[in-house]
C-alpha cells in the first residue's frame, strides 16, 4: 500500500493473519521492532530502511534466541530495502536470521510465509530428514545418561535422525573416536555441544575446537552450556571468546526440561532455514 512504511506493511501482513503482535520490544538488552506469536510460535522482525549491518542481524538473533527458549517454533526475519554485504549475509545465515530485501508488501508475504507454510505442511516428512548429532562428555556415566536423554526427547518430537556419535560406529566401523566424531560433524545438519558442570570434556572441547576452525560448520553449530551460576567453571574464558568470535550460537540451561526445550526450538529453526536443501536431498534417495 502506498504512504506505508516498512514496519507498517509487517504489521499489515501479521494481523490479517491473526498473529498477535508487539511492536518496539526490549527483549533483554535489545530493542525489536515487532515481536509476533501465536500459542506455539514466535517470529521476530527487524526492519532496516537502507543496508543491514552486522549489529542488526546479531541483535535480531540474540533476541531470537533470548525469546526461543520457552517456545517451539521460531524464525527471525530483517527486512530491508537495500541488499547487503556478503559478509552481513553470511553471519545471517550462520545465525539463522532471513534476509528478505524487499518493499512491495505482498512480496514480502509471500517470503515470509510461503515457506513457513511449505514446512509446516511437510513439517513430518522434514523432521525424519534432518540429521541432528548430540556431542558432549561421556563422563561420568550420567552425563552420557543425560546426553541419550536428549537425544531421545528430539526423537520423541519427531527428529528420528538424532544420535549421539557413539550410535554411528556402525555406519563407519573402520574410524577411530575422534575421527569417527570429526566425520559426524560433517555428516550432520546440527550438531550441538552439550558442556555440563560434571562432565569430563576434554573430547567434547576437541570436537568444538574442530568446529570452530570449519567454516562450513559454524551454521549449524550450536552450544549449550549449563549455567550453574559460576560459567568459567564450565567453559574457560578462552573458549567462551573463541566460540563468540566464530558467531557461533549459545544458550544456557539449568536443567534437563530447559535443555529440551531449547533444543527442540533450535531444531527447527534449523529445519526452517535448510527446508529447501532437506526436500532436494530426500528426492535423491
């Protein structure tokens, strides 16, 4: 419509979809422009007159993921008038934030929710595709307890294709655990770390450590680390810095529920964003 502005077109769109909407948000240290959400959904959407910088796509995400940890299903959009950097798309993708240049107002419906739609009628079929791998210490025996727990709450919710690398020997029998788990890293969608307070992580920080120098993984790396009140005592300094200057994606957790929850979230999100490439790959086979 003419005389709109750009957020006033998102909010268009949104209410005659029946989202129920906040506009001009404080989630934790950053200001969101709309906020949307339904029982079990959540969107957050930026919009930029001009070119995106980096700080808009990591507020976005870091508001996403402030936001995602009590919910389900969620995505986070900017929505700009000017094409950005290659740069400023790469940190996007690798924090799954969707970039959607655009001003015409029925273009950027359809961005929005053709594919939301197209993953929530096909949301089965995808959860089976996407290959999710569960790293962390396998040390003291319940820490792999809770890990298999994990594993077993993304299987509940449909994501059958979840393991833990020691689940994998089989499919390559001849590799040792490292190089078992460095090949799992490869074969996954999303990997996440689990770095417990308990846990013996020698081998899980070498995992990370391979992770952080690939480029090709940080996109769907994420770390999961417990908050026990005292952080350092979990992850040194030094790899809390080298994980954030990778852009790799983190999240905290006091326990199993909210371990779940956030992964199930992180989950699709994921499945959200690689929908496309799952549905190509699932016609080859």
């Amino acid at each position: 419509m003419k005389g709109m502005t750009l957020e006033e077109k998102i909010l268009h769109i949104l209410k005659k979809r029946d989202w129920s909407i906040s506009q001009n948000v404080m989630v934790g240290n950053w200001q969101i422009d709309v906020v949307a959400e339904k029982p079990d959904e959540l969107m957050v959407i930026e919009t930029k007159v001009g070119k995106v910088s980096i700080p808009d796509v990591l507020r976005v995400a870091s508001a996403t993921q402030h936001l995602s940890n009590n919910r389900k299903q969620f995505s986070a959009f900017v929505v700009a008038t000017e094409p950005s950097s290659s740069s400023v798309k790469e940190i996007a993708s690798n924090n799954g934030v969707k970039m959607i240049v655009d001003t015409d107002e029925e273009s950027i419906e359809r961005a929005i929710f053709d594919n939301w739609e197209y993953v929530r009628a096909r949301i089965k079929d995808l959860k089976r595709e996407i290959v999710i791998l569960v790293f962390g210490s396998y040390f003291p025996e319940t820490e792999l307890e809770r890990l298999a727990r994990l594993r077993d709450s993304l299987r509940l919710a449909g994501y059958d294709s979840t393991y833990l690398v020691s689940d994998l020997h089989s499919m390559k029998p001849a590799l040792q655990s490292i190089e078992l788990s460095y090949w799992a890293l490869s074969y996954a969608d999303l990997s996440f770390f689990v770095l417990s307070s308990k846990g013996k992580k020698d081998n899980v920080i070498a995992e990370l450590n391979q992770a952080i120098n690939n480029l090709s993984q940080i996109s769907k790396t994420i770390v999961l680390v417990e908050d026990t009140g005292k952080r350092e005592a979990v992850i040194s300094s030094l790899m809390i810095e080298a994980v954030s200057n990778a852009m790799i994606r983190r999240a905290f957790f006091r326990n199993d529920e909210q371990l779940f929850k956030i992964a199930r979230a992180t989950a699709f999100n994921r499945l959200y964003e690689i929908s496309p490439m799952l549905v190509n790959r699932s016609k080859t086979r």
